[in-house]
C-alpha cells in the first residue's frame, strides 16, 4: 500500500511537468509516412477520430533496429477486457487473478522460444523492448492508469503511468511503470510486481538511436490449488464441513511458498545511413515551397543488448507432518523425490548478451528499386547458473555462437507486400539453429473498402531450451540432451471490413516437440505432431446494438502432446452510443468459453505448465456485465466479473485445481495528457 501511493503522486506530479513542457516542432515519422492509422476495419461505427494525431508511434525490430509503424493504445470499445486475464486471448488459462502465471489456449499465440522459459508464463505483463512503443510528438504526452476490484482483502489493483515528451526535433524521452498488487480471492494466491523502463530515441536524416531500459520484479504467492475441489464444483456436498467458507478461507495444498521473477535488461541500437538529398516540391501554409528531403541508399546497423533475470522458488512454511516413517516438512509432502533437506530455495540464473552487426540497402532510394535487403552477423553469449545439491555453490554453464541472418522486405504497395527473413547459428553451441519466416500481403478493394489477403509461414531447427532440459532443484533433477525441436507452419487470413469478417487457417507439424509430461518431468516426442486453427471474427450491427463474435476451432494428432480445445470462443453483445457528440458509452455483456479439454496443469516448483490426464476443464462461460464510457481523453468502465459463477456444475476452473475470481466488481480509469 506505501508504494502504490507514493507512486500515484509522483507520476501525476511528472505527467504535470511534461504537459508543461517545451513544444518541439514537428518531425514527421515512419508510422506517418506509411499511414498506419488509416486502416480502420476493427472499428466500430461509432469509433470517433483520434485526437492525438500529434503523436506518432513506432516499435523496432530488436535484432537490425529498423522501425516498425505501430498503433497507440486508445481503443474506445471493450476497454474493460483489457483488464482481466481471460482478455489477452479467445481463451486463456491463469491461477485466477490478474499478475499471475498464464497462457493461450490457442496454440499458435503461445511463445516458445524464450531461453529464459519462465517468462512465458508472465507474457502479459513482461515488458521487453519489442513491446516498446517508441513516440515522436508534436505535444508532450503522457498516460496514467488505474484499476481496481474486489473486497478489502481481496482487492485487485494496477497502477500504469507512462510519460514522454520531445527535447528537440530529434530528441525523444520516456518513462513507464507497471505496478500490480493483486490480493487474490483464494488464500496464499497473491500477486505483486513492478515493471518499469526508461526509453530514449534520437532521429535525424543520417543517423537513429534507440535506447531501452528495464527494471522488473514479479513475486507469486503459490498455493497449488484447491485441495478439494468440492468446495467450488458442488459446495452443497455432504462430503464438506458444515462449516460456512468465503473463497478466501478455502483450504489449499500450500502455505507461504513464493516464486520470484526479476530481472534487467539494456538495449542499444545504431543506424547510420547514407544517401543523397532530392530537391522536392511540397506545398506548405498554401504555397509551393522546394525542400531537401533525404533518401537513404544504405545504412551501417549495430545493435547491442544486455540481459540478466533469475528466479527464485521458496518457502517460509515451518509446519511439519508425522508420516509413518519420519516426521517432514509439510511441503515436502506433496512431492515424491527430495534432492536435498534444508527448507526449499531454489535459484536459477541467466546473463546474456548479444551484439549484430549488418548492413542494409534501403528500400525505394530509386523508382526501380521495390525492397529493402539487410545481412547481419549476430554474436552471443550466454551464462547460466543452477544450483547443486549443498546449495553451497552453483553449477554454471555457459554458451557461445555465431549466427548470421538477412531480411528481405517490401513495405510500400498495395498489389504485393512481403517480409522475409532467416537466420543461421553457423559456430558455437547453436550450431545448426534455423529459423525461416515469410509473410506476403496483398490488397484489394471491395464496396470501396480496402480488404486484405495475407500468407504467413515459417520453418525452424531449434535446440532444446536448456532450462527445460535441465533442472536442478529441491524436488526435481535431471540433465537430459534434447534433439532439435523442428516445426513447418503455413497459414493465411482473408480481412473484408465491409462486412466486418475475418477468417484465417494455419497448420503446422511439429517434431520431437519438448513438453513436461503428467509426472512433471520434460519430455520430447520424437514423432510428429500436427496442429490446425481455423479462426473466424464476425462484427454485427444494427443501429446502436452491436454483436462481436470470436470463434476457434483447433484439432491435434495427439492430444498428450499438444492438448487443445477444440472449439473455442468469445462473444460480445453490447449497445454503442453517444451523447451529446462528446460522450461514448458502451454497455453489454460478454463470455469467452471453451469446450472440455485435458487442460495442462500448473506445478509451482518447476514454475511451469504440465500436460496431465486427471482433469478436463472446459464448458464453463466466463462472463463479465459492463458499461465503457470515453470522455475527451478519458476512458472509464466498470464490471462484474463472472457473473455466471452460480450456471451448471460451478465449474469455473481455468486450470485444474485452479479456479477463476468468483462474482467480483471492477472499474478502472485510463487519462491522457497531451495538450
């Protein structure tokens, strides 16, 4: 509680500087140039024009530093979405409340190949420089946001703030923070985290710099879920107590028991370019004016980037149990195998670093050159520290290699867009690694709208992720050599906003896939295994009611392997309107469901997902009543989560054993800056 209120007055504080801050002049950027704001299929009728033109937007690409266009987050619809875990995905599965570990149901969302696994986990809330929104604005801008739900003791809440301003016409500056403190509704299931980074960008005709800071901690009480899951499923069982529980009294298999995730990252990335300047004629202020506008022909790239995290796996729980055998922690009861006596404390480690050199010829310097070509060499290195068996010493290892890699890519057009890319380990412990990815799109026009057809695909060779394959811990050791992991996807999507459709396909085959299997312990499927998606989205309208549609279909060869529901969706009924020209509200009622599926498990010692055959998951609504209202440049909403916890079995489980929130009120505020 300290720190959420010294941080809601120095980031109000600093947004009130920025607002008063110099205004630099206009610099136009990548993302203007392209238009990448032009495209408005997603949104509804009603979705007015945005007000922050003066703020342009970007991301980079981390490996070659090129600057990707972007769209800033001012969504006016289904605000309220993005504040609960099921909102990252169609369907999603997480512990219950918001901060905790999570993942896509949806197989071709998840990410894969992170070294450092256990972010995968987080992915919703970890910040790394491809996530940065990098801003050249015309007016400093910035952002605070705040939610908040549930009782005194079971309260939820996030606190964001970003602020950024230009000093110059090439200089930009930032700051952001995340911070959650989620109490949770169930015992021992909190959640907490900081999160913030310092951005910097410089821009002029012959060089770019970006800069990137982070800063991230994230603690996850652990409970391991409902010890008897009666208690959610049929509470009026006579096999319970008699006893009157809330959720929060509910008994769970684990007590003050922690994982820790925390780490720093830096990025640095360089282009200098060379070219010529043209003479041009533009006209400006209602006159023709001739201008020098510089034109790239190639440029140098050097990008650097530094990474150390670590996770931490402990416990503070002093209980011990009298088995008929020896007297033990309880803790160490719910585990068959013990590497060692002392209370468990776990700490795995990685420091990496990587640095690319390259080269790119830029796309468009004359008429007839139609792409862009970059070739890179990518050095790395990387060190990783696991506990032995005394917890007196680490054992650490260590990897080098040498990867070289090229992009191919057309930006500009509307018959054909393309972006190829590929990169080879050629020395180290890498050696042998590919990874290929394609996407061509092209565009059409259809009732005098803009719809597009785009083809997406990849095939890679990667190593076995080697925190996976070795582990080393309290209650689980083992040091395996993994085969490469070899995967082959092809898809497309069709976009037509005429008729607010969208349909996509993808099919992909997987070898020697690596996974934890039903005893928790990493596996590799030294088969095949293919998984298809077909995805359809349909937007509805009559008037001011408004019916949004997400619907998945999934199947796989072997569900042990890769378990997937097979149909999935997400469903919004609302009513869009506005008053008085200025006031947008937004009210309805929405649920995402998933039919029943093996979900995989959780296992907070290994801090990771399991594929288990005990439990489906699944036929459950998870359904929020909400009302959105946007004001100028204030959003607000407020919600009921789980409204539908009392339909059928009570079986809203997003994991087995894990529970979602029960019926819980929300709202949340998000306020620009920027005039």
């Amino acid at each position: 509680m300290k720190k959420k209120r010294i941080f809601i007055p120095i980031i109000l504080l600093l947004s009130f500087v920025t607002v008063r801050g110099q205004q630099p002049r206009p610099m136009p950027s990548n993302t203007e140039k392209n238009g990448a704001d032009k495209n408005t299929a997603d949104k509804p009728k009603l979705q007015p024009k945005d007000t922050t033109q003066a703020v342009y937007v970007w991301r980079i690409n981390e490996t070659t530093g090129e600057r990707i266009p972007a769209i800033r987050d001012s969504i006016r619809y289904n605000f309220q979405q993005t504040t609960i875990p099921d909102g990252h995905s169609v369907a999603m599965g997480h512990l219950g409340n918001v901060g905790s570990p999570s993942f896509s149901k949806i197989f071709f969302e998840n990410e894969y190949e992170r070294t450092f696994y256990f972010w995968n986990l987080l992915d919703p809330y970890y910040k790394n420089p491809g996530k940065q929104l990098f801003y050249n604005t015309k007016i400093p801008y910035s952002n605070l946001y705040y939610q908040t739900g549930g009782s005194q003791y079971t309260k939820e809440e996030r606190l964001k703030g970003e602020i950024t301003s230009n000093f110059g016409k090439n200089l930009n500056l930032g700051f952001n923070i995340d911070y959650i403190y989620s109490r949770g509704s169930y015992q021992y299931l909190s959640n907490k985290s900081l999160t913030y980074n310092l951005f910097a960008s410089y821009i002029k005709d012959q060089y770019e710099m970006h800069a990137w800071g982070g800063n991230y901690s994230f603690l996850n009480s652990e409970n391991g879920g409902m010890s008897n899951d009666l208690f959610i499923t049929n509470p009026d069982s006579e096999d319970l107590p008699s006893t009157t529980y809330t959720s929060s009294d509910l008994p769970v298999r684990m007590s003050l028991t922690w994982n820790r995730v925390r780490g720093r990252q830096l990025l640095f990335t360089n282009r200098y370019h060379i070219g010529y300047y043209n003479k041009e004629k533009k006209h400006i202020n209602d006159k023709d004016t001739i201008v020098n506008t510089f034109v790239p022909v190639a440029s140098f790239i050097f990008t650097s980037q530094y990474t150390h995290q670590y996770r931490r796996f402990n416990s503070y729980d002093s209980t011990f149990v009298d088995t008929t055998t020896n007297i033990v922690r309880t803790l160490d009861t719910l585990y068959t195998e013990k590497y060692y006596d002392r209370p468990v404390n776990d700490l795995t480690t990685l420091t990496e670093w990587k640095n690319t050199f390259g080269l790119s010829m830029r796309e468009g310097f004359r008429d007839w050159v139609k792409f862009g070509l970059t070739a890179y060499i990518q050095q790395t290195s990387r060190r990783f520290s696991l506990p032995d068996s005394t917890l007196n010493k680490f054992n650490k290892y260590f990897q080098n290699s040498v990867a070289v890699g090229g992009v191919l890519s057309k930006t500009s057009g509307k018959f054909l867009r393309y972006d190829l890319d590929a990169e080879l380990s050629i020395a180290g412990h890498d050696f042998g690694q590919f990874k290929a990815n394609a996407k061509l799109q092209t565009f059409i026009s259809l009732a005098g709208k803009e719809a597009s057809l785009t083809a997406t695909g990849y095939i890679k060779n990667l190593k076995a992720n080697f925190l996976e394959s070795n582990v080393q811990s309290k209650y689980f050791w083992w040091n395996k050599n993994m085969g490469d992991i070899r995967r082959v996807f092809a898809g497309g999507e069709i976009n037509l906003p005429q008729t607010g459709t969208k349909f996509s396909l993808g099919i992909e085959n997987v070898q020697n896939y690596q996974y934890f299997n039903a005893n928790k312990i990493i596996d590799q499927y030294n088969g095949s295994v293919q998984v298809v998606s077909g995805r359809f989205d349909q937007k509805l309208s009559v008037g001011v009611v408004h019916w949004d549609n997400q619907l998945v279909y999934q199947t796989t060869t072997n569900q042990s392997v890769i378990p997937v529901p097979q149909f999935s969706a997400y469903s919004n009924f609302y009513i869009l309107t506005k008053y008085a020209k200025v006031l947008t509200i937004q009210a309805g009622m929405d649920a995402h469901f998933h039919t029943t599926y093996y979900s995989p498990g959780y296992e907070p010692a290994l801090m990771a997902f399991y594929n288990q055959q005990d439990m489906k998951i699944g036929g459950f609504p998870m359904s929020t009543l909400y009302v959105n209202a946007h004001l100028k440049k204030t959003r607000f909403f407020v919600m009921y989560y789980n409204v539908l916890k009392n339909v059928g079995n009570y079986g809203y489980f997003s994991l087995p054993h894990y529970p979602v929130n029960p019926m819980i009120f929300k709202w949340g505020l998000s306020w620009d800056f920027n005039n």
